[in-house]
C-alpha cells in the first residue's frame, strides 16, 4: 500500500492503493508491526492505523481486542518491559507516548522477553 498526504482531497493513483489523507488534520498512517505473544493475540502480524501520536495509533490497534489491550497497557502506560519503537528508535529514549508520528512511520511493538 502507497501512501499519500496531500492538502486537497484528491490524488493521482500510479498502481496500486493508494490512500489520501489531509494533511492540515496532523495525523499520519503508520505500520504496526507486532511480535512474539502479542502477535498472536492480535491473530495477524502486521496493521495500518493513522493518528497524531504513537499513543494514538496504539490505542486504536488495541481498542476492539482486550485481550491485546491487557498485555499491552497498564493503567499508567505502557505494562512495563513493552518496548515500542518508532522508525527503529526506542520511544521510551523520547517522548514516549507522546511521540509525534508521520505518514508511513513503522511502529514495532514488542513484548516483554526472557531467557538466557
């Protein structure tokens, strides 16, 4: 899928999907990839959400599946040990949740491991 963001509501298709946004409403549509247990409680790997920040775009990802939500969330963020990173930075090291997200920004979330 292509994405477009554009100021008007129209845009020219080259092949394939293309997606339009407007970009005066400051959201972006971004990847979500998911990894280890909370793949498999999302029943696919891969999803496509828009929104302003990463908190958003996961809020949307996680809200018609609680048992996703539960193992992703704590009352006060994030359940500790989730690491999330944007563009393959830890958002932790920025702005957290908070962190401002663009078009085709990936989002990889990743469940607390273990091992040795």
């Amino acid at each position: 899928m292509r994405c477009v963001s554009t100021s008007s509501a129209t845009a020219e298709a080259s092949g394939g999907k293309v997606v339009v946004m407007n970009s005066q409403d400051g959201k972006g549509l971004c990847t979500i990839k998911l990894f280890g247990g909370l793949r498999a409680k999302a029943g696919q790997a891969e999803f496509e959400f828009e929104g302003r920040t990463v908190g958003e775009v996961l809020t949307r990802l996680v809200r018609d599946n609680k048992e996703l939500e539960e193992a992703t969330f704590a009352a006060e963020g994030l359940r500790p040990h989730v690491r999330v990173m944007l563009n393959g930075h830890d958002i932790e090291l920025g702005d957290g949740l908070q962190t401002a997200v663009s078009d085709n920004d990936q989002i990889a979330v990743f469940p607390p491991l273990a091992g040795g």
